[in-house]
C-alpha cells in the first residue's frame, strides 16, 4: 500500500487509499510540538522534505507524457511543445496524483507546472453546483487572474468551467458563479473563506490543491486562513505547493499537508536571473524627483515601486503633469481600476507603471526591460520578485534601485541576503550614466491625461453569462474569461505566466 497506486491510476477521481490517516496528515505529535516552538517569521531556507518513493524522470516534450488529447492539441496551437525545467521535471509526478513542492525564479513557468497536471486529472469530470474540483490559492487579485488567464486557453478545449475568487469584485457574482458549477476555483484566502461561511462554497470534494506563492501568503498574514482551507479539502487528495522561494515561514504547509512530495528547484530561491543586470543608484534627496521622472520619460515601458499609497498617486501625478503616460497600482483602488490599469499597460496605452508592493507578483508584460525601485524594498524577498516583472522567459532586462545616502548600509545588507552583486554608480539628473544605464531623458513637459478605453460589450447577454470574475476592463463573460487586449499575450506566453 504504497504511492504506485496513484501512479497506475494517473487520472482516477477515486479516493486512494494509499494516503496515511488525516491524523497523521495533519501532523503527529512529534510534528506539533517543533512548530509550537518556532517563531512564525523564522527567516532563511529550510531543509526539504527527502522524497521516499522516487520521482518519474523528467520528459524532453510534452509529447511524451500522455496528457489528453485536447491539451496537446492547445499547446501545439500556442506554440508551445518543450516545457520549461520546472514542468519537464514536475509534469510526469503530478499528473501521476503525487505532491509536489517546486520552487523556481519567477517567469520560469509555475503556473503551466501545476496547471497541465490539474486539468489532465480532471478530465470527464463534472462539479455539483457549489462544489469544486480543484483549488488553487493565491495571495493576490492579480495573481489570480493572471493564473486564470494562462489556464483558460487549455481549460476550455478540456471543457472545464473555471471561477476567479477574490476581493474587491462583486461577491454575489462570484457565488452566482459558484452556484452554476466550477470545476476549478481559483482563489485569494480571504473572499474564498467568505463564500463558504455564506454557504456558497463546499470543499470537501476538492481533490487537488495548489498553493501558489505560499510564503507571499505567509508573509501577509493569510496563514490561519490557508490552512483553515485545507483542512476542508480531502485528505486523500493531491496537493501541489510552487513558489519563487521558500523560507521557513511555509515550512508548516510542507510539512503537515505535502505527503512524500516530489521535490524539484530550479534555481536557489535567491538565485538572480541570469540575464537581469541589477544597478544600484546613489542619489541625492533634492535630486531624487528629477532622476525618476528622467527615467519615466524613456523610450520603452517601466514599473516603479514606491513604498506607499499616497507617494504612488504623488508621483502618477507629477508624471502625467511632466508629460509622461503614467498610471497609478495600489491596493487603494477598485479591482475594475487595476485591471484597466494593467491592460493599458500591457498594450502600450500607458508607459508608467507606478506601484506598491501589489504589483510584486502576479504580473506578467512580455518585453518589460526594466523595473525601478523608487524607493528600496524592506528585505531581499521583496527585491527579488519587484525584479522579476523584467527578463522573463529568457528575456534581457535590468533592476535598478535609487538609494539615498541613509540608505547605503541596510541596501548593501540587502543585496547580500539575495545573493546579488549590482553595479554601483553615482548619478545626478541630467547625466548622460544616468542615460546609459536607464535610457533616461528629459520630459516632454506637456502634461497628458490617461484616458480609458471604451469597452466593448458585445456578448454581455450570451448563454452563459454569469458575471464571474474574468479579466481586464470588458466584463467576461465566465470564470475562464473571454478575450480582451491582453489575451493574446496570456496564450502565448502561458508558460511564463507562472505566479511569480
């Protein structure tokens, strides 16, 4: 009685009886006592969970692993056919219904890691209204679409109706959703425990778990939450956790609720992107507005991260005033305002990102070179995934980060605890290094204003409407979405579509 039952059966929906106990999987004594002593913000790597029964070797094409047929033919159609290392290596265990524990860089193709496997396990199957299949949570609205959006295009062919769960929407229609039936829910912690408090939501027919980026959700402050969820789940079923890095915080997560996981790491959850350059700029306070604005108005898109709210909305509007096609993301606005801030951003309709920490992860723009820290994040989590919005999938792109004075010392500590060794130069406005690292250049100074795009409302009374949650600005018309101006680059770029 071992896993092999699970690896012969590989798209069974039938309990296996392989899995231990549920005392056993929500942690034996011995297991409760050690996390009873442990601080909960415990910092630095822990040691992995050793495999007992061994992993399937990877596969060299999709090809080669038995997916179904209609997941085949829409990943030939997006033009994808080599997985990535993290999929070549994870893909044959999961679709198997073993645990997995991956952690790869951001961009290095998560999301179609555990994606691929849940759909193939789900084939031919139908959810009660109200009772989901498969469970993927996520720490953020935008992380959720974004997962939503890169599933949907193999979701559909499989005939599997997808619901996005998260704040800031409209939860009547999310339960409507829920009601109508959803295979596979994709959720933020705190709407989905919402909806089942309002009875909208059960469980306990979920037999596949996905954690995406856990220890974003420690780090906020979700963890009572998840693992409330998860112990509604089925003990017997399948849980898969991804994440860039993996620090103590989600320790518990592994260890009480992934059963003999197959491990795989692409990179060191420090590990930099090899084709990111990271450039840390010293600047002075008085010429600080002026550095940032110069390189706002570059040739090209950017992302800036500021530290708060208020000094986001400060600076979108001295960059418009400046002439430089700039939008606001923060946690202060509506759900429908950030979608249609991402869209304009990713087709171009705004140049200027500038961002809080939301924006960290969960964001995918294809041919994104550079991202700036206005002001320096408060640890190397932090930096890491701000910089890994540049150079994914392969692609150049550089960090760079403005740095007062004050700021020299805890920036060099830092750039140690991510393992990185940036370029150090002193810059001043105006300065042609300033030009040569940034592509930094004056403003036009005739302020713009950002208009929105009128949305299209063609198919709003289509069969099938159900107001789920869907996607950018046009109001999709189910949980998988509909097309709209940034759909184009979620099919094709779906493997780098990975929770960051």
């Amino acid at each position: 009685m071992n896993r092999t039952t699970r690896t012969n059966d590989r798209y069974s929906r039938a309990p296996r009886s392989g899995r231990p106990a549920p005392q056993g999987r929500r942690g034996a004594p011995a297991r409760g006592a050690g996390y009873g002593r442990r601080p909960a913000a415990v910092q630095g790597e822990f040691a992995l969970p050793k495999t007992i029964t061994p992993a399937l070797p990877a596969v060299e094409a999709f090809a080669d692993l038995g997916m179904p047929a209609p997941l085949l033919a829409a990943l030939g159609k997006a033009g994808v056919t080599v997985p990535f290392p993290i999929q070549a290596a994870t893909l044959p265990n999961s679709l198997a219904g073993r645990d997995v524990l991956g952690r790869g860089r951001t961009g290095s193709g998560k999301t179609l890691a555990f994606g691929l496997a849940m759909l193939a396990r789900l084939e031919g199957q139908r959810a009660e209204p109200r009772q989901p299949l498969a469970l993927v949570l996520v720490p953020t609205r935008e992380l959720a679409q974004q997962v939503t959006d890169a599933l949907t295009p193999y979701a559909r062919p499989m005939k599997l109706r997808m619901a996005t769960v998260v704040g800031g929407m409209s939860i009547g229609r999310q339960a409507a959703a829920l009601r109508g039936g959803a295979e596979v829910v994709v959720a933020t912690p705190g709407r989905l425990k919402d909806l089942i408090e309002r009875g909208e939501c059960i469980l306990d027919r979920v037999g596949i778990t996905v954690l995406d980026e856990a220890d974003q959700m420690a780090d906020m402050g979700f963890m009572p939450q998840v693992t409330e969820l998860l112990n509604q789940v089925r003990t017997e079923g399948q849980r898969m956790l991804f994440s860039a890095t993996l620090d103590r915080n989600v320790d518990l997560l592994v260890r009480r609720y992934l059963h003999d996981p197959v491990v795989h790491s692409v990179d060191p959850s420090a590990g930099a992107v090899t084709t990111m350059d990271h450039h840390v700029l010293h600047v002075h306070g008085a010429d600080k507005y002026a550095v940032t604005t110069e390189i706002a108005a570059r040739d090209g898109r950017v992302i800036m991260f500021l530290d708060t709210k208020h000094a986001v909305d400060k600076l979108t509007e001295h960059l418009l005033n400046s002439g430089v096609r700039a939008a606001a993301l923060h946690g202060g606005k509506s759900q429908p305002q950030r979608t249609r801030t991402l869209t304009q951003f990713k087709n171009g309709h705004v140049t200027v990102l500038v961002a809080t920490n939301v924006a960290a992860r969960g964001i995918h723009v294809d041919q994104l070179d550079l991202v700036v820290n206005v002001d320096p994040p408060s640890d190397h989590k932090d930096y890491l995934h701000r910089g890994g919005r540049t150079a994914r999938a392969g692609e150049s792109g550089s960090v760079v980060t403005l740095v007062l004075p004050n700021q020299r010392r805890e920036m060099t500590r830092l750039m140690a605890d991510a393992g990185i060794t940036p370029e150090v130069a002193q810059v001043r406005s105006g300065e042609a290094e300033l030009s040569r690292i940034t592509g930094a250049q004056a403003p036009s100074g005739v302020p713009v204003v950002i208009t929105a795009p009128v949305a299209k409302r063609a198919g709003r009374g289509a069969s099938g409407s159900r107001g789920r949650r869907g996607g950018p600005a046009q109001g999709r018309r189910d949980g998988s979405g509909s097309r709209s101006s940034s759909r184009g680059s979620s099919q094709r770029q779906a493997p780098y579509g990975a929770a960051a």
